[in-house]
C-alpha cells in the first residue's frame, strides 16, 4: 500500500534557515521538495572529493585494516592514498605497454642497438622481416642466393629473420618489414622490473592507509550531509526581498505529531494540508515482509502515483509463478532455493532480500517442474517409477493452454483492480464501461467452456448469454462518458471497444512466452543429458568423469539462460500486460527524508 501523506508549506527567516535545515536533516522525517541544484565551483570540488572517498573506501574495505596507524592526520593518510593511486593507474598503463614490447622484442632476443648503428655507419643495412613459415622455407634458398639471410626465432605461425646488404644494394624480399628495434630485449625485461617494483612500493603505501578507512568514511558522510543541506538550501524559495523563506515539505502522517513538535520548538511558521492531483506527492511503499520482496522488481519501472493503486501485492506472487512457470525445472527450482537460502541468510540486507526473492521464484520452478515431471532435463513420465502418473503431468499441449489461461485470469484481476481503483478515485459509474467490458469476456468464456462440464443452460446461443452480453455491451458502449450525449457515448465506445478487442488479444497471446520459455529450457536440458551420455567412452571412470562435466557445462549454460529469460520476460507481462490492464499511473519521485548519514 501507499503510505498516506501530509503537506507541510514552511515560511522561514532568512537568518534562521541554516540551523533550521539542520535540525530538519538531524530530525530524519521531512521530504524537501528540492529544485534543480547548481552546486557552486567549491560544491563541484566537493562532490568529486565525495566520490573519490567512495572509490577508496570500496577498495580499502577489501584490504587487510589491522596495521597500524602510522600517518599524522587522515587528510594526509587520503592525500597519500591520492598520490599512489594516481602512480599505480600510471604505472599500469606503463607496464601494460611495456609487456606489449617485450612481446614484440622476444623473437629478436640479446642483441646489441650501437653495434646495429654503427655497421650502418659503416655502410652495413640490416633489415628485420616476419613471414608465415611454409611462405618464408619456399624462399629462404632463393633469397640466401642473393642476400645473407639469417633466422632469428620461429614459432608455429611465423619464422622471424634479418637480410644483412650494403646500403647501395637493392632488396626484393616480399615478407612484412618491421621496425629495427631501438632498445635490447633484455634491457626492457630490466624496465619491466622496475615498474613492478615501484607499483609494489605504492601497493605498500596503500596498505598503510587502509586502517583508515572507518574515518575515510567519516569524512565521506559528513561530505554527503553538507551537500544534501545544500541541495535543500538552495530550494527555498525567497520572499520579501530575501528576508523569508517558503519551503515545501512532506511528511508520512504516521510521523506527524514528531514533526509538529520539532517544528513547534523551532518557532517556524507553517500550514498542514492533504495532497492535491496537482501536488507532486513522493511515494513511500508500505506492504508486508513478503510482498515487500516484491517492491525491487517495481522499483525498475516506476513507482505508483500518489493516490492510485499500489500494485505490488498483486503483482508480486504473479511474478514468483511465472518466474517459477518460465524456469520449469524442479531440479534447477532446487538450485535457487539453496542459493537464495545461502543470500538471505549471509548477506547483508539488500543482498539478502533479493535472496528472499530467489527462494520465491526457486519454488516457483518446483511446483511447475514437478507439474510438468521435468527434474534437470530428466523426463519422470518416461521413468518406469513414475509410469503411472503419465496421465497426470502436463504435456506440451496442456501447458500452452495453461499459459493462456493464466494469462486470461491474470488480465481480468488486472481487470477488476481498474474497476476498483476508478471507483474509489472518481465514482463508479466512471467505472461502468471496464465493468462492461470484463462482463462480456467472462460471459463469453463461461458460454464456451461450462457447456464442456456439463452445465449447457448457459452457451453461445442461450438467452441469458444474451441478457447478460447486451448488459456489457451497453455499459461498454454508452456508459464511457457519462453525462455526455449518448451518440457522443456510442462513437467513443465503438473506438474504444476495437481498441481493447485488439489489445486484449494481443496482450493473451503475449502469455505463450511462458509456454516457449518452459519448454526451450526443458528441450536445452534433455539435449545436454543425452550429449552427456552419448559423447561418453565406454571406459571405467573416464565415461563418469566426461558425463559429469558435460552436464555440468551443459546445465550452467541452459541454466544461466533460462534465468535470464525466467528474470525479463514475467517483468514484461507485469509493466506491459498487467499494468496497462490495471491503470497504473507512473509517480514522480520516491519519498526521500532529509536524513544526516551515521
């Protein structure tokens, strides 16, 4: 549910908004509405001073923080910290293009640069060719008839040479010419490591400063709560020639009477009012432990508008089953639910609720792999075990049927939410027309399928299927305006009604994915089980060991794809499906207290 809100419009003195601000930050309850923020030229070194602090804070946390203390003042252990890891991105970068020409050097070996110049000098060429070795054997007779030509270094691919000629002498060697090298191949290994050695000496100054991390994270909140005061700041907007100042503020009403008196103390002045449609209203979501699990997945697309309908306990074990229905494995459903298991109860909190959310979707893919008889790609119906339960697994053709009527329940809840929604915002017969569009698809569906159950009074051709359609039909037609002259009503129904005659066709059909995904992935696995026994020798221990790792690569990768189809394609059918069929309404921002970081 969205938690309720109450909208506080503040009028301050001028002199008295710093602190005011302050005590705002420290109380932690009040949402600012901010505008856009300019940060000054110290603000800007401020925000990137900010975010160096974080960068070394993330990478400190990793190191070893019990050495001592050995700098006089944090600045100076950050200053240092600055100073060396500036030389190690250098360095880096340096040792990097240095590994690249001792690569290029290694075929030419120990060899002297001033001897090279000075046979120059003296009237003495050498030129330095490579060329593919069948290329360079056909060759090497007819250029040694001409030139002195010497092989330097060959690998599988190229034979690396030098042609030694006078410098009036012509060549024709076609091979690719490189570059005489300007420095010996040994000399650069030396380079090599010397930049090794000073990136451990700086490697070294970063390990000293790692026990100071706990105040580098200090100094990075107190940065933090200066800018967001700043931030805050600058939104106020300013009357009577600068001397007041009004601010917009926003509060949960459970927090109300806290925010009252610390405002009463303050001696600010201020006026209590509900949101209005015309207020930017921040959303706060309130919902329980389990459907709480659910708020990530609709923090991807957007909040819900202040005022609508908060779809995420609705949405939230929709998720879980078409996760669980697109995965289909009950043996891959175990896998998540041990490793969601593992995250929920050794990571830390955010980390942990996702893994809450795996263990959801994990069985979710139980029940349907057991539903369907699929356990890591293994068949149960054809096991003589489970023979007799053939009849009751679902086949291919009873779960396509599965999906569109999963697919067709969860489109009219989606439904039914709209009506109720409408209802409550705006009254309900400005929920008629929804209400007679959902009349004549159940009445519809119902004269198609009870006749198959045996109840046929009600079918395609029977009166009250015709009483109760022409129900819909009106309210469908004529009841989409109300108030409005009816031709006006009959023109905008029969726009609307072929709208949502080709939308809702459309968004069924977008339910087969489930049907395609589950069935990828179950055909993927048993693809990978049958690989792993027919590529196996028939020799003791090999044939295990081959078929293990077979599956074990096999599985992972299907695995791996099946989760990310599993992940994307229910979030569609719940933002695109569910949510056009439900009314949602986008918010515009989250709710965001002024808050000092501890």
């Amino acid at each position: 549910m969205i938690t309720p809100m109450i909208k506080y419009s503040l009028v301050l003195y001028h002199k008295e908004y710093d602190a005011f601000l302050a005590n705002l930050q420290e109380l932690g309850l009040v949402d600012i509405t901010t505008s856009v923020w300019e940060p000054s030229p110290e603000e800007r070194v401020q925000v990137a001073m900010l975010e160096k602090y974080r960068q070394g804070i993330a990478e400190l946390r990793k190191m070893d923080k019990t050495g001592d203390k050995s700098f006089k003042s944090v600045e100076e252990a950050f200053q240092t910290y600055e100073q060396a890891k500036d030389k190690i991105n250098k360095l880096s970068a340096q040792l990097s293009k240095t590994d690249k020409e001792i690569e290029e050097l290694r075929p030419w070996g120990k060899f002297s640069v001033d001897q090279i110049e000075q046979l120059k000098n003296n009237g003495i060429n050498i030129y330095f060719y490579s060329l593919f070795n069948k290329e360079f054997d056909n060759a090497i007779e007819e250029w040694r008839g001409k030139y002195a030509v010497e092989q330097i270094y060959r690998d599988n691919t190229n034979t690396y040479f030098v042609v030694i000629v006078p410098e009036d002498q012509i060549l024709d060697i076609d091979a690719q010419p490189i570059k005489a090298p300007k420095v010996n191949f040994e000399q650069k290994i030396e380079e090599k490591k010397a930049i090794e050695n000073e990136l451990k000496i700086q490697n070294e100054l970063i390990g000293k400063v790692a026990p100071y991390v706990d105040e580098f994270e200090e100094q990075a909140k107190s940065l933090s709560n200066m800018l967001q005061l700043s931030k805050v700041a600058q939104s106020g907007e300013r009357q009577a020639e600068g001397t007041l100042i009004v601010l917009e503020g926003w509060a949960t009403k459970d927090s109300q009477p806290e925010v009252d008196k610390m405002l009463d103390s303050t001696g600010a002045f201020y006026i209590k009012s509900e949101p209005t449609e015309d207020d930017e209203t921040p959303v706060l979501l309130k919902n329980n432990k389990f459907i709480s699990l659910f708020e990530t997945i609709g923090e991807f697309y957007a909040l819900p508008k202040y005022g609508t309908t908060d779809l995420t306990p609705y949405y939230g074990p929709f998720y879980a089953l078409f996760f669980g229905f697109c995965l289909g494995d009950a043996g891959y459903g175990a896998i998540y639910v041990l490793v969601g298991l593992l995250m929920a109860l050794k990571m830390k909190k955010t980390l942990a609720t996702f893994g809450w959310l795996v263990v959801c979707g994990g069985i979710g893919s139980i029940i349907f792999g057991l539903l369907t008889g699929n356990i890591f790609g293994i068949q149960l119906a054809n096991l003589k075990a489970f023979s007799g339960m053939k009849d009751i697994f679902f086949d291919s053709n009873k779960l396509f049927y599965l999906a569109l009527g999963i697919g067709i329940v969860h489109l009219l809840f989606a439904m039914s939410i709209k009506i109720v929604g409408i209802s409550k915002r705006t009254g309900f017969k400005y929920a008629l027309a929804p209400l007679g569009w959902m009349i004549v698809i159940i009445s519809t569906l119902a004269a198609l399928l009870l006749p198959s159950i045996g109840l046929s009074e009600f079918n395609m051709s029977s009166t009250p299927y015709y009483i109760v359609l022409g129900i819909g039909l009106f309210l469908m037609l004529f009841m989409n305006s109300p108030g409005k002259n009816p031709l006006i009503n009959l023109g905008s129904g029969i726009w609307n009604t072929y709208n949502d005659l080709t939308g809702i066709l459309s968004d069924v059909l977008s339910y087969v994915r489930l049907f395609a995904i589950c069935l990828s992935g179950g055909v993927l696995a048993l693809v990978f089980n049958d690989l792993a026994l027919g590529l196996s020798p028939d020799i003791p221990v090999i044939k295990q060991l081959v078929m293990v790792i077979i599956l074990l690569i096999g599985h992972g990768i299907n695995l791996f794809m099946s989760t990310l189809s599993s992940f994307v394609h229910p979030m569609r059918l719940t933002f695109v499906e569910f949510y056009k069929n439900a009314g949602f309404e986008a918010g515009q921002r989250k709710f965001t207290p002024l808050k000092k970081i501890k």
